[in-house]
C-alpha cells in the first residue's frame, strides 16, 4: 500500500512528509484523508511537542488534484485542523508551492523556505478562483501584495513570500534556519504552546465560521463551471485555454 504521508520523530518533533512527489504532492482524496490521520495521530501523542509539515520530491503541494481531487469540505476541515491542533506546525519548504499548496502553508503557524522555492497562486489560470485557501491565507497576508498574485497567478520568490506573510523566513539552509525554532518549542510546555497558539490563530478560525461554508459553495460552482473545464483541459493537455489572448 503507497505511504502518501511519511513520518518520524526526533527530540519530540514528529515530521510528516507530503510523499507523493509523482503528482508533486498534489491534494488528491486519498492524500487529504492521509495527512489529516496523521495530524490527528500526533495530536493525540503527548510526547509530540510539535509537528513539522515538509515534503520529498521538489515540489511541497502543487495544488489539488485535477484527476482526483477532494471535496471542497475536506479541505476546509484539513486546513481548520492544522489551525486548531494544540501543537505548532512547522512548514519546512525546499520546493514549488502551487495554489491549494499554499493553503497548507498559510495555515501552519511558522513557515520557512529555501531560495529554490517558488511560489504561485495558479487557480486564476484554470478558471477558478483561490476560494477555500483564501480562509487562511488572507488574514495572514499583505492585501495589496497578495492582490497581484491572487488575479494574475504570477510567480514569486520565497523573498517575496516573506514579504507577503505567507513565509516567517528563508534561508540558504532552511534546516539551519528551523533548528533555533525547533530548540525553542522544545524547551517549551505543552500547555504553554497550546494555548499561546490559540491566542494566534482565534482570528483566522473566526474566517472560517464566518466564510467557509460560501468559500465552499463558490469554489464547487467554479470546479463545475465550462470554463473551469476547459482551463482544467488546457492544464492537462500542456497548451492555452481557450480565453487567452
């Protein structure tokens, strides 16, 4: 059976690594379901101090899952989970991050990257738009920076994910540069932790009670839309959609 999610421990850190680098860790079903078990599984050990969220392969998340990707309220419910989880997560990126991706990201609680990293709000280029990643990535970004990235699915450096707020830091050595943060939580308490991240993550959980359910809504009218379709199509079969001019 393919082990979508990897996992291991060191020091009380459990690290759990996106590991499908054939779909670029695309969010398909089955992978959702993956990660949000082992989220669960860490949640619930009380030797975990925290958890770090990284990836095999050069790209962390490319996105959903164009060939099979979850339902909308799955991945409100993964992305609220990693908000809720009395643990910081850690994202520790050395690859691409793409839409849905970027969601993950803007979800966990620190975010470092290496330069090599590349950044892009890609939805646009398909047809739909950044609706149920926007219940964690607008609150915690710059509204002016992002609204370039959001409407034209632009790239961008990790320099500039930095200066978005997507990212807290990067660094040649992104090891190097989590190890510090890493000794910090783990000369930390549990319940120190828990409920110092409840106090940061209170105003991105009020987004979700109050938008998820229309984000959701939006994001299924758009998925099922004829130019959803064929920017999906375009996607796939490696050439423009029918829009471009």
């Amino acid at each position: 059976m393919t082990t979508l999610v990897g996992r291991s421990r060191t020091r009380g850190i459990d690290t759990l690594s996106l590991d499908s680098p054939d779909t670029r860790n695309a969010l398909s079903a089955p992978l959702v379901t993956a990660l949000a078990d082992a989220l669960t599984d860490s949640a619930k050990d009380p030797d975990v101090r925290a958890v770090v969220l990284t990836h095999t392969g050069t790209t962390f998340c490319a996105g959903a899952d164009l060939r099979d990707p979850p339902h909308p309220d799955a991945l409100v419910d993964l992305l609220r989970q990693i908000l809720h989880l009395p643990k910081p997560v850690v994202a520790r990126i050395t690859g691409h991050v793409r839409a849905g991706g970027l969601g993950l990201l803007a979800a966990c609680d620190i975010a470092a990257a290496s330069p090599e990293a590349t950044f892009a709000f890609t939805e646009v280029r398909i047809g739909v738009a950044p609706a149920v990643i926007s219940l964690p990535v607008i609150p915690r970004t710059d509204p002016r920076a992002l609204a370039r990235y959001y409407l034209t699915g632009e790239r961008f450096d990790a320099a500039e994910a930095v200066r978005l707020g997507l990212l807290t830091t990067t660094a040649d050595d992104v090891d190097e540069a989590l190890a510090p943060v890493l000794d910090g939580l783990r000369r930390s308490s549990s319940q120190a932790l828990a409920e110092t991240k409840q106090l940061l993550t209170a105003r991105v959980l009020e987004t979700f009670d109050r938008d998820a359910a229309g984000l959701t809504a939006l994001s299924a009218r758009l998925f099922s839309s004829a130019e959803a379709r064929e920017g999906m199509t375009a996607f796939l079969e490696k050439r423009d959609p029918a829009w471009v001019v």
